[in-house]
C-alpha cells in the first residue's frame, strides 16, 4: 500500500540521515519519493471521497463511520463492505461490530 511505502522510505530517509557521511544525491531522491508518495495517497483519497459521494445513502454512511473515533476512510469503506451496507443487520440500535456501537446506520 501507497502508507507502507511512505513508511519505509521515510525510515530509509532517517537511517542515512544518521549514517556517516550521506550521500547528498541519494537523500534528496528519498525526499522527492516520500513527498510523491504522500501527494499521491492525498489524490487516490480525494478519488475515494468523491466517488463515495456519488451515492449519498453510502456517503452517509462513511461520514457516520468516520466520525468515531480511530475510524478513518479506509476502515470505513471495508466496514460497510463487509456488512454490506448493514443490510444484513435487523436493528441498527444496540448492533454490536468490531468492538463499536453501530448506531442509526439501518434505514
């Protein structure tokens, strides 16, 4: 994943920072990669949102997911994936998964 990518390098980046006598090349490539990764996971979210905008119902539900807390959009969209949309949930008060309260979310 585009975040596993972005960490390793910049552990790359910070081990040659430390090492002796870093080669100056080499760490300002580092530096460009890192900064490219991070503005490309920016636009593939950017994508996701706007796509997930598209069908307000599921917009709802990523906004509702998202706003608990250590729930970001990614752990969102495979939460409603795997439940499907919580269609398979006969009560959306009381509805327990993953440890969280899923509230409101059955239409």
């Amino acid at each position: 994943t585009l975040q596993k990518e972005i960490t390793q390098n910049k552990s790359r980046l910070e081990a040659l920072k430390h090492s002796h006598e870093p080669n100056k090349f080499v760490f300002n490539e580092l530096k460009k990669l890192v900064r490219h990764l991070e503005n490309q996971k920016l636009r593939v979210n950017d994508q996701i949102i706007r796509v997930a905008q598209e069908d307000e119902v599921f917009y709802q539900k990523v906004e509702k997911l998202t706003s608990i807390h250590g729930i970001g959009l990614l752990s969102a969209l495979v939460i409603i994936a795997e439940t499907n949309g919580f269609e398979l949930f006969t009560s959306g008060l009381g509805t327990k998964f993953f440890s969280y309260k899923i509230i409101i979310f059955v239409a």
